[in-house]
C-alpha cells in the first residue's frame, strides 16, 4: 500500500513539468505572432548551416542539406496559416507588413516559391549543384522580406 | 483719426508685410542653377559611370512598375510609385528617350538635377531623390554616369505626375528648405587613410548615399553628421534602420572580406538583416559592383567606431 502510494507521488512529481510544459506550449499556440517568429528562427538555423557550408566554414555534406533544406521546406508548408487576417497586430511585437493581407496571394506565391526552392535543394548531392540551389532559397527569402518584412533594427 | 481708417491703415500695413514676406519667400526659394561654365574640360568614361550607377542604385528607385515595359531588362524606365510621406512620386526615366526620358538634356541639365536638384525649367525636385547626398560628386563624376546612361537604350514610356498636394508650392517650399538645411558640401579625404579606405567612404556617403537611411536626422530633416551611419528612423516610417558602426565589435561580421561577401550576395548566402526596409534592392544594385570597390566600401564601414 505504501509503496503504491510512493510510486503515485513520483508518477505525479514526475509528470508535473511535463504538463506544465504542455500547458505552456498550448498558451503559445494561441498566438500566430510568436508561433510564426519562432518558425521563422528555426528556417533561419537551417539557413545559417547551410550557409556556413557555401561559405567554406563547414564541409559539404549531402545529409546536413537534405536534413535542413527539409526543416525549410516543412516550415513554409505550413507557414501560411500563421499569418492569419488581424495578426498585423497582436499582444506581441510584430514585423510583419500589413501588405502582407492586402496582397495576400502575392505572399502565398513567395511562400511557395520558398518551398519549392527548399524542396529542389532537398536532392541535391553535388557540392557543383549546391551553390546554385541555394541562392535560390535565398532569393526567396529576400524577395518576400524585402515587401513583407519590417526591419527589425 | 477715425476708426474706420486705422482699420485700413493697419490692413494695409498687413498687406504689406504679407507682400514683402511673399517676395523674400519667392527670392529665398528661387533656383540657382550652376551655368554650364563649371562643366571641365573631361573625357567621360561610361564605365567608370556605371560604377556610380550602381553604387548609387538609381535603378531601386527608377526601376519599372510591375508588368510594365522595363521590368524584365531592369532598364531605369521610372515608372514604379515610389511612397513618401508627402506623398507619391514616379521618379523618372533615366534612358535616353527623347519624349518621356532624358534624351533632351544637355549634360549640364543632368549636373543641376544632381548637384543642386534643379529640374532644367528650374523646378525644385523633392529630396526623396537622394541629391542631397549625391551633390557630394565632383562634376567630373556625374559626367561619367551621364555617359554612362547615355549608353542605355532609349525607352519611351508613359510619365505620372507625382501625387503631392499642391505640388508646385510644395516645390517652392522644398526651394526655402534647401536654403536652410543645405550648407556647403563637407566630405573630405582623410590623408592618414589609405587609397581603398578614402574610395570606400566616398561611395558610401556620396554615390552611395547609405546615410540617406542609416544616419538620424536633425529637426530640419538634415543628416546629423555627428552620428554618421549610426542608425536611425526609417525615412519612410519603416521602423528602424540598423547602425553600420562597430558592425565587427557587434559581431555582425568577422572582417572587410566578409562584409564584401555579405554585401554580394545578401540573403542569397545566409546573410540576414540585409532584405527588409528598401535594402533588399540596394543590396541588390551592389551585387553587381567590381570586387575592388566593394572591398574598399567594406573596408571603409568596418572601420567605424561604435559611438
């Protein structure tokens, strides 16, 4: 009996943090603003790899592309429904334009053509193709920051 | 002396004043074209212009509208709106077409516009055309870049005229404001600075015109040239411009070499902060600069101190 109750208070002692953490995660969900920055940041990770591969300061390496190209990809897939209508504002600092819902199929087009630049560097293997596919994942990025993105400073 | 005719007296007393305040605003603001004496004696070289063209990213602001003719051959046809607090602008076309480009001017005409942002019929032209740096330019300079558009070939287009409410008056006032707020033009070579250094600061601050949006202004709009390239408001409400100083103690880049890199390609190979707020299209123009200048531009803002 005793021991049952001991293995209870461990199971709850344990689980605490866990849901604590589920419930923390829930209230942030709530919010596209923080959601979609933090996407945004993880895309960002990805692109600081695989840029330090062009740049000379790490070696090419087929999977490390595969592997974060893919996380770009991923992102943009779902990235549209972070921006829903109302989000140019929120209860946290955006840098979103509000261009962005005035022209909204021309963002959605930008989204795509980050994914579908993402999606063609997902493949490549030869260090001669990977220069090329990446800028154009890059040209992506700045094509859509440079009509839709406020300077962060 | 009756009422009725101090009444007068003191209007007419205001209508004087208002009179005479109207003269010394039209003095004050009336345009003062360089004459064609202070054109020298210069063999124009188109491609020393196209480097100045470049650096001075004409094209971000006199490139197409979306779906016109000039979008796809880049070629500074003028016809984008370009959005200004006072309102919208269509910047021009820089090709030589003799109806609705420069193909009329005389290479004098072109001086004035950059040197003094004077329209040939002497028209005051708004400040959001970056002469307010440009002027910075020896003559001999703007005379290489006015070959070099030359070159181009000439595209007819359809002009707009800008969106400004009472547009002519408004150009008076920019005449008066031109009168306070520009003195004479301060950017000197450093002689304890090596040759690549002195061209780097000269692209930056004069062709270059990265102050434009990277130093703050005073109350009369002027760059504060105590804060050079500190950062500052965006000039068209964008948020906030970063600062080019201690660019290498903030770690933003290891060294010259890198900034060059990060300046040729932008986005294209990582490099972040360098899309949103208009410099997407600037950063785009420098792309195309030879390595040598856009070394000596780097090794220039690398050197500037925090503040």
């Amino acid at each position: 009996m005793r021991t049952l109750r001991l293995v209870c208070l461990a199971t709850l002692l344990v689980s605490l943090p866990f849901a604590f953490a589920a419930l923390a995660a829930d209230g942030d969900a709530g919010d596209p603003i923080t959601e979609r920055q933090e996407a945004m940041k993880k895309v960002g990770d990805s692109m600081k790899a695989l840029s330090g591969i062009a740049r000379g300061e790490a070696p090419f390496d087929a999977e490390v592309v595969r592997r974060n190209a893919t996380t770009i990809a991923e992102s943009f897939e779902r990235a549209a429904e972070l921006f829903p209508a109302g989000s140019d504002k929120g209860a946290h600092e955006t840098w979103a334009k509000a261009e962005i819902w005035a022209n909204r199929a021309d963002f959605e087009a930008k989204l795509q053509a980050g994914h579908d630049a993402a999606v063609a560097l997902q493949s490549v293997t030869e260090e001669a193709a990977y220069r090329p596919a990446l800028g154009k994942v890059g040209q992506a990025c700045r094509a859509c920051h440079d009509s839709y993105r406020r300077p962060k400073e | 002396m009756t009422g009725a005719r101090r009444s007068r007296r003191r209007w007419l007393a205001a209508a004087g004043i208002a009179a005479a305040g109207v003269a010394a605003a039209l003095w004050l603001s009336r345009p003062r074209p360089l004459p064609a004496t202070v054109l020298p004696a210069h063999a124009a070289d188109p491609r020393r212009g196209e480097v100045l063209y470049r650096v001075g990213s004409c094209h971000a602001c006199h490139r197409a509208a979306p779906g016109e003719v000039g979008e796809a051959t880049g070629a500074p046809v003028g016809t984008a709106p370009f959005p200004t607090p006072f309102g919208t602008f269509y910047p021009g076309n820089l090709t030589p077409a003799p109806e609705t480009g420069l193909g009329r001017w005389r290479a004098i005409d072109f001086v004035n516009a950059m040197a003094r942002g004077l329209a040939p019929d002497g028209r005051h032209y708004f400040p959001a055309f970056p002469y307010t740096s440009y002027r910075a330019m020896p003559v001999e300079d703007l005379l290489d870049l006015w070959a070099y558009l030359g070159t181009l070939e000439p595209i007819e287009v359809g002009r707009r005229r800008a969106q400004v409410p009472l547009l002519p008056l408004a150009r008076r006032g920019v005449g008066l404001w031109k009168r306070l707020a520009l003195g004479p033009v301060a950017l000197e070579r450093d002689p304890a600075r090596g040759e690549a250094w002195n061209r780097g600061a000269y692209l930056a601050l004069a062709p270059g015109h990265c102050g434009e949006c990277h130093t703050p202004r005073d109350a009369l709009m002027r760059l504060d040239p105590t804060r050079s390239l500190a950062g500052g408001a965006h000039p068209a409400g964008e948020g906030r411009v970063p600062s080019l100083r201690g660019l290498a103690a903030r770690g933003r880049y290891r060294d010259a070499a890198d900034l060059a890199l990060a300046l040729r390609y932008g986005e294209e190979l990582g490099f972040d902060k360098l899309s949103s707020g208009g410099m997407a299209k600037i950063q785009v123009e420098l792309s195309h600069l030879p390595d040598a200048e856009l070394e000596a531009l780097a090794e220039y803002l690398m050197s500037l101190e925090p503040l």
